[in-house]
C-alpha cells in the first residue's frame, strides 16, 4: 500500500512537471504578443481628409489612441486569446472649418482580441459610440494590424497589398487593388473604386508590444459613391505615433464638459427653428397599432427621417395610450442608438403630458442604463414647454453639483446643460422656473471645486442665453484655467452683451494657448466686428496668429466684413500677401478671386 502511494505520487509528480515543461517550451517557441506588462501602449493619432468636389473642404481628427491587457495573463493562458482594453479619446475634430468641441469630451471604449499568432481576430464595443466613430476606429486598429499581417480592408473592401520595402525596423506597403468590394445596405452608401492614384502604408521602428511605433498612411482614391454612382477624388492621410504617456483611464472621476457645441444647442431650443414636425403635412397614421407604427417608423428612418418621426409623432398623439408601451420597448433596450434618439425627439415634440411623465420616469430610472438616460436628457431640450415633472427630473440630477458635490459625470454634466436650454424655452412662460434653474446655475459655478465643473456651468449659462450671467462669464474669460477661458469664449457666442466683441478681439491676440484662441475667434466669427476700429485690432491679432488653422478661421471674419467695411478687403489682401499656408489661401479664396490672390502673391515679389 505504501509504495502504491508513492508511485501514485511519483506520477503525479511527473503529470505536473511534463505539464510545466510543456508549457514553458509553447511559451518559448510561441510569439509573445504583449511585452509591456501593465504599462499602455499609446498612439497619438491624426486623421485628415479632404475632397477635390468640394473645394478641397475637409476633415481633421486628432486624438489619443491606448491599449492594455484587459487582465494579466495567466500561466496556462498560451492557446487563449488575448484581449486588450482600447480607448479612444478624441483631441479635436474639425470640418469644413467648423470646430466640433462636444466631441473631446466622450472617452470611446473597446475590446481587441488577439489570437497566438498575434493577429487581430475581433473587435467589440460598448454600444455607447456613433456609427461614424466606430468606423474610424475600426480603420485605425486595422492601419495598425497590417504591418505585422499584411492584410487590410477598410470602406472599399477587402484590399490586395503589395510589400514594396522590408527591413529590421521599416515596411511599405501599397494598396493594388480591391480584391472584395465592401458591400453597403442601402444603395446611397455604396462606395465602388475607380483608381489608385497614390498609396503607401508606412511602418517604421521596431515591433513593439505588437504594434510599429512610428505609422504614416497616406492615399489619394478616385471612387464612385452613392446611388448616382458619382465620381469623386479623395485624400487621406493618416499618422500614428507611439508616445510614452500617463495611462487615460476609462472612467474619469470628474468628466470633461458634455458640451453642446452651438447649431446643436439651437436647435435643441426649440423655437431657434421651424420644429421638425412643423416642416411637414400632418397626414393621419396609416399604423393601427403601436407595433405596426415602430415597424413603419424604422422603414422610413433611412430613407426619410423627417416623415417617420412626424408618422410616429401624429400615432401616439392620436393614441396616447400607446405611450406606456413604448416607454417599456425603450427601457427593454430594444431600439439601436440611431432608432432611439429619434424616439426620445419624437416624445418631446409630442409634449403631452404622457410623453413628459415617460421622459421623467426614464430619466430617473436609477436601473436603466447611463446612455438612455443621457440621450433622454439631451432630447428634453426640444420640449417647448416642459412640465414640472420633466423639470424636477432634470434638476434632480444636477443636485450635488449645485451643493459643491466634486464629482461630475456624463449625466450630472448633461443634466446641467440642459437645465440651461429649458431655463431659455421658459422664459417669459414660466419665469418662477426659469429663476430657478438660472438660480441653481450660478450655485453650480460659485460652488464648483474642479475647473470642470466651473467650464460646465458657464455652458449652461451660455445655453441660457441670460444676460445676466455675463459678470460670470467675462470673469471666466480671464481665469487661468485654459478650459475656463474657452467655455466663457464659446458662451459668448450666445449671451448678447455689447461688451463681446472686445473681449473676443483682446483674446485673440492674448490668449496663450491655440485651441482657446480659436474658440474666441469662432464665436466673433458668428457675431461679426462691427466698426474700423475693431477690424484694425483684428487685422493686429491676425498679423501676430502663429496657428495657421485660426488664421483660417480668423481670415473668415475679415471676409465677411468685406460688403459692410470697405477697408476688410484691403486687410484681406495683406494677409494673403505674406500668406504661406495653402489652408489659409483656400479660407481667404472664399472672399476674393483667384485673380486678386495672384496679384497679391505677384505683388510680393521683389
């Protein structure tokens, strides 16, 4: 018996060590695919596109791209894939020479996995991102996977790659053709190639943790789009550059601003345009019941936004009864994120007292998801005249931010803005609450511990439109907190106070840091200078400007004073005179012809 037990543990024993010592010869012959332990790989990102059709009009995105192991792996974890944590932080995002600020306060989340060849095998979402967004990122990932697998597919399809350079720490790659065409639901968002004019993927550095350090991408397409089957010509470059950063966590513990960039808060006033639904025939519903109107809702999202929302707006104002049902297909999760947004815009230009009692009862659903509650906050701005119930539920959610609370997230943020927006639709309707909201507004800035949170409520009171809050918002302007400066810049966008112009026209020449120098010089772009003497001190801060996007910005201004100043054309001209950047040539092409350009850039000379 006594030796029956020891050899039973002799081969126990001997089971163990031949596990053990497999697993140390897979480790050793299999490619390690992470060697950076907990430390994050990060890339700084940028993203340019431009169209010929357009005038060369284009797009710029910047921002910070991190992976890390989602856990640490595990001894017998060889044969198992790899999954890293990605997030995305958008920097700035620019189009057609609009500054879309919302967009760098959103941190979007994802999932890479990666097989034991270190290849990338699938990507996931938190379902909290845009259609767009997450194309962009699934472009990116597969940018970053081609050096080291050598395939590539993106909008076109599945491409044919040809290495035309290889050594230790560099690799060129060229796009030959299209191999399998991506294909596209609708007909409008087909997209087919006609030719490769110029392309190359270039990969240099060394692998590490992966991935190449050091990516330039750079293409010009000539495709066809649409179901017009139209030619287009495209450009695109894209830069990724490995940077040795503080990891970004996925969740902040204070939230940049929800900001609401300023078409967007207009249009969520409500009486800044024509409603949605003003915009079209109130036909009666075909539907007889609520599932029939959601089916037929969905057909013609698509196709025609404007008449599936009306349709539905006109069915459950005819069936109010129908509301209860579709507050609990929306708590159900059973809407995609397109399908949803305009369901909850659908409820608010409904406005009955049904469709305002299901709005509060999801914003304060405590057990429904953080993203249906944030669009629902978000869409209570189209409410023309919200009810006490609607009210309450939004200022409940910014209540610790009016008693000094240090912590804001997505939706005390959201909340907070969009308190501003009802404060503006009740004016002069329901005073005692609009006193209210504004009152908790200034709470808020008085109270607030975190730049942040102090940037977040001069947005509100920007969305306000309370002339009131200008003391607030000029003294913010001086504030050395650079978001400070820029909410107080892009506020004033929206609080007409005589006193603007000045301010604006002073930080563009003073401000230190670019982004909130554009940020002033985009809200004067939408309010003007109003006499010589201000178009002189802009001349001056323009003829100081190092940045060439806010010199293209700013070049606008001096354009669109030209037909009420005759001196704006003459400062225009000097401008393009000693003018280098083809960017600010193209904003200043808008204003003057091709003719006076030359002659001025002829005039320059010796």
């Amino acid at each position: 018996m006594k030796n029956r037990k020891i050899l039973i543990m002799a081969l126990l024993g001997f089971g163990i060590a031949l596990v053990l010592g497999v697993a140390l010869i897979v480790m050793r012959v299999q490619p390690s695919c992470w060697t950076l332990g907990d430390v994050p790989l990060v890339y700084n990102v940028t993203f340019n596109e431009t169209s010929a059709e357009s005038g060369n009009a284009g797009s710029r995105l910047t921002g910070k791209l991190q992976l890390r192991p989602s856990r640490a792996p595990a001894v017998f974890d060889w044969n198992k894939p790899l999954v890293l944590d990605g997030l995305f932080k958008p920097l700035s995002y620019i189009n057609n020479g609009q500054v879309f600020e919302q967009f760098r306060d959103f941190n979007y989340n994802f999932q890479v996995e990666i097989d034991s060849q270190c290849h990338v095998q699938k990507l996931s979402f938190d379902g909290r991102e845009t259609f767009s967004a997450r194309r962009t990122l699934q472009r990116l990932m597969r940018v970053l996977a081609l050096g080291r697998e050598g395939q590539y597919s993106d909008f076109l399809g599945d491409s044919d790659m040809k290495l035309v350079e290889s050594s230790d720490e560099l690799k060129v790659f060229q796009r030959i053709a299209i191999k399998t065409a991506a294909s596209s639901v609708k007909l409008e968002d087909s997209v087919l190639l006609d030719n490769i004019k110029k392309s190359e993927f270039r990969f240099e550095g060394k692998e590490s943790a992966l991935w190449f350090p050091k990516i330039q991408v750079a293409e010009e397409l000539s495709i066809y789009s649409g179901a017009k089957h139209e030619k287009r010509n495209i450009q695109y470059t894209i830069s990724m550059l490995q940077v040795k950063d503080e990891p970004m966590m996925p969740r902040a513990p204070i939230a940049s601003p929800y900001r609401v960039e300023k078409k967007i808060g207009q249009d969520l006033r409500g009486n800044d345009r024509p409603s949605i639904y003003d915009n079209v025939n109130k036909t009666p519903p075909a539907a007889k019941d609520l599932k029939s109107a959601i089916e037929a809702f969905r057909e013609q999202l698509s196709a025609n936004g404007v008449e599936a929302k009306s349709q539905l707006i006109e069915f459950l104002k005819a069936h109010p009864e129908a509301i209860k049902d579709l507050q609990a297909m929306i708590e159900q999760n059973q809407f995609t994120d397109q399908e949803l947004i305009n369901v909850l815009f659908v409820l608010a230009k409904v406005g009955s007292d049904e469709a305002q009692d299901a709005m509060a009862s999801l914003i304060s659903n405590e057990g429904l998801d953080r993203g249906t509650r944030i669009r629902t906050i978000f869409a209570v701005g189209e409410i023309r005249l919200p009810s006490g119930g609607v009210i309450a539920a939004i200022r409940k959610e910014y209540q610790s931010l009016v008693s000094g609370g240090a912590v804001m997230d997505e939706l005390s943020s959201t909340a907070l803005l969009n308190g501003g927006l009802l404060a503006h639709n009740l004016r002069d309707v329901m005073p005692g609450e609009e006193d209210r909201i504004l009152g908790d507004i200034e709470e808020v800035y008085k109270n607030a511990k975190s730049s942040e949170i102090k940037a977040n409520a001069i947005d509100a009171m920007g969305n306000s439109s309370s002339l009131g809050f200008w003391d607030e918002i000029s003294e913010s302007a001086k504030s050395n907190s650079d978001l400070e400066r820029r909410a107080a810049y892009e506020a004033m966008a929206r609080v007409p106070s005589d006193a603007r112009e000045q301010v604006l026209i002073d930080a563009m020449g003073s401000d230190r840091i670019a982004p909130a120098r554009l940020a002033a010089i985009q809200t004067l772009k939408s309010v003007g200078v109003k006499d010589a003497q201000s178009l002189e001190k802009l001349k001056s801060a323009l003829a100081r400007e190092p940045d060439a996007i806010n010199r293209a910005a700013a070049v606008q201004i001096v354009g669109q004073a030209i037909p009420f100043q005759p001196q704006a054309k003459e400062v225009l001209m000097e401008q393009i005179k000693k003018e280098s950047d083809p960017g600010v040539l193209q904003a200043a092409g808008r204003f003057v012809s091709a003719y006076d350009i030359q002659k001025a850039k002829s005039a320059q000379k010796p």
